[in-house]
C-alpha cells in the first residue's frame, strides 16, 4: 500500500485481507468497512443475498482477488451483474483479466465492416 504522509482521514487498509473474515461470518457484512469499497449495482446484491451464498461470492472475488487485484475484481463483478450473467468465480476471473487488459467485458473485435455484406452492399 502506499504510505500516507502526515494526518489523513482515509484508513489504509487492503480490501481483500478482510474477504476471508467476512466470507466466514457473513453476518457481519453490514457492518464491514470494506462494504461501501463496492460499486453501487455490487453492495445491494450482496445486502440481499443469503449469507451462505454471500459467502459463496466473497469467497470467488477472494479468490480472483488474489490474482487480478481488488479493483479489477470489483469491475469484474459489476460488469457480470450489468451484463446479466450468472456470477460464478469462472466469469469473475475472465472479466476481471480483460480489465486489466484494458478491454472491458466486450471483446476487442470490431464487426462493423461486416455490416456491408449484411446489407447486402458488398
């Protein structure tokens, strides 16, 4: 983590070393203070889950955490969720890495110049 310099109101605190806590007493969720660290369309799916299958998906963005980051994790989730899709660790992992590629959840291909030939302008 960075250093702070002198007197701040920000906590400097990794994200992801509380995951593993809060996967195991999903209770506590409410309450964590990694909580609003969650987009807005991520923090009200998890307020309204079970605990169990909250624990379920703190654990996958643990998991792919560990791998690709908090942030791009996050991302990762939040583009799953928006694009309709089931949420499993498979789907977080593989969207958390074309965020760090920079690519976002649609792929890199741009179909357009095949739109001619649909159109039947070939």
């Amino acid at each position: 983590m960075e250093r702070v310099w002198g007197k701040s109101a920000e906590i400097q605190a990794d994200p992801t070393s509380l995951l593993a806590i809060i996967a195991r007493k999903p209770r506590i969720w409410g309450e964590s203070p990694i909580r609003n660290d969650f987009p807005d369309t991520v923090r009200p799916l998890l307020d309204r889950m079970d605990g169990h299958v909250r624990a379920n998906l703190l654990d996958d963005i643990r998991v792919v955490a560990a791998e690709c980051g908090f942030a791009a994790t996050v991302k990762a989730v939040e583009t799953v969720i928006d694009a309709g899709r089931t949420i499993d660790r498979a789907a977080i992992a593989t969207c958390a890495r074309r965020v760090l590629e920079g690519k976002g959840s649609s792929g890199g291909q741009n179909l357009k110049h095949y739109d001619k030939y649909m159109e039947g302008r070939a």
